[in-house]
C-alpha cells in the first residue's frame, strides 16, 4: 500500500509545484519594415517592443507579433502576411509603405495590396490598425500628394483606424535617427510607439472586453 500512496502523493506534488497551464495570450501582429524589426537597434528596442512594454504596464494581456522585415515593400508584405494571421490574433498594425514610396512603386499598387491585406485580416475577424507614410518628393509632388491620400482612402474605405505618418518630427531629427538618417534610434522607437499607442490602446481594450 505504501508504493501507490506514495505514487498519488508525488503526482500531487508535482501538479501543485508545476500549477495550471496558463493559456497563450491573444497576439497583435505588426506587419511592416525595417522601422518595426528594428534595423540597426534591434528588436528589443524598435517600436513593437516598446509597445509590447505598454500593454504589459496597463495590464493587457497580449502578446505582440513583430513581424517586420528590413527592406519589405507593400508587394513583399502581401505574399508572406497571410501564414500570420492564425487564430490567436486579434489586432493587426499594418506599417508598411517607406520602400513602396522610395522606389516609386505605383499608388494604385501600394492601394491594392494594402487593400488586399486589411479585408484578409477583416474577413477573419481580425482588428486593423492602419499606419500612415509619406514618400518623399523624389517623384514628383503628385506622386507624393496621391501616396498621401490613398492611406486616408483606405483607412475610410475600410472603417479602420489610421495613425497619422509615424515619423513626424522623428525623420530629420538628429536625436532620434541614426547615423544613417534612414531609420529611428532607440529614443525614435519609443517615440514611434508613443505616437502609435493612443491609438492602439483601445482596440487592445475593446479586444478584451470582447474575449472575457
């Protein structure tokens, strides 16, 4: 008798000490560029990072996806977005369109491919967070002009959110760029996200209310 007593009390001891699976938090996941995965910082410090940091100290449970690849355009993005939106994601941050507007891709593709990733996203049930970018003028003004309004066209087409261009007064500023004037230093994450999180912030919020 002393064998399989000893046998249940171990068992419990270990359930006791190992406790309740906890279930995996809902995840966000930023798909964009360099600026998200954090090209010449690295991750723990680019803007996802610092969101994530965010939603931990105003207690929301989840997890956030950096999806962000250095160099990626809108056309990357949309062969590669849908194999992250399994299940467990709820938020989608869409940062994408620095390289589309570099190299002159046509607005009328960045629209659509952009399009094509937010009504994915929408059709399984996913939230979107649309990020605003600006190319420069190195295209001729009304190409500027045109890539500027298609993020408002399709933040209103599609009823979702829209940050306005994340590297306001970050771009040209020698205290938040690095040596390279291309992309944000550490201090330029965290002001990225700062500009991000008022607007991420209650989607997390309504998420939660929605899965409790």
């Amino acid at each position: 008798m002393i064998l399989p007593v000893l046998t249940v009390v171990l068992a419990s001891a270990l359930a006791a000490s190992v406790g309740p699976q906890r279930a995996p938090r809902p995840r966000v996941v930023v798909l964009g560029d360099s600026l998200a995965s954090g090209r010449g910082i690295g991750a723990e410090h680019a803007f996802p990072a610092v969101l994530q940091r965010k939603a931990d100290d105003e207690g929301l449970e989840f997890e956030m996806v950096n999806a962000g690849v250095s160099g990626d355009t809108s056309t990357g993005a949309l062969r590669r977005y849908e194999r992250l939106l399994d299940d467990g994601v709820r938020v989608l941050v869409v940062e994408l369109g620095a390289n589309d507007g570099l190299r002159g891709v046509p607005v009328e593709r960045v629209t659509d491919n952009l399009s094509r990733i937010i009504e994915t996203a929408q059709a399984r049930g996913i939230t979107v967070l649309l990020c605003g970018m600006e190319a420069l003028p190195v295209h001729g003004w009304d190409y500027s002009v045109n890539f500027h309004k298609a993020y408002s066209e399709i933040a209103r087409k599609y009823d979702v959110p829209l940050v306005p261009f994340i590297l306001m007064n970050i771009i040209g500023n020698p205290d938040l760029m690095q040596p390279d004037h291309a992309h944000p230093n550490a201090d330029g994450a965290r002001a990225i996200a700062d500009k991000i999180w008022p607007y991420l912030k209650p989607l997390l919020a309504s998420r939660s209310a929605i899965h409790r």
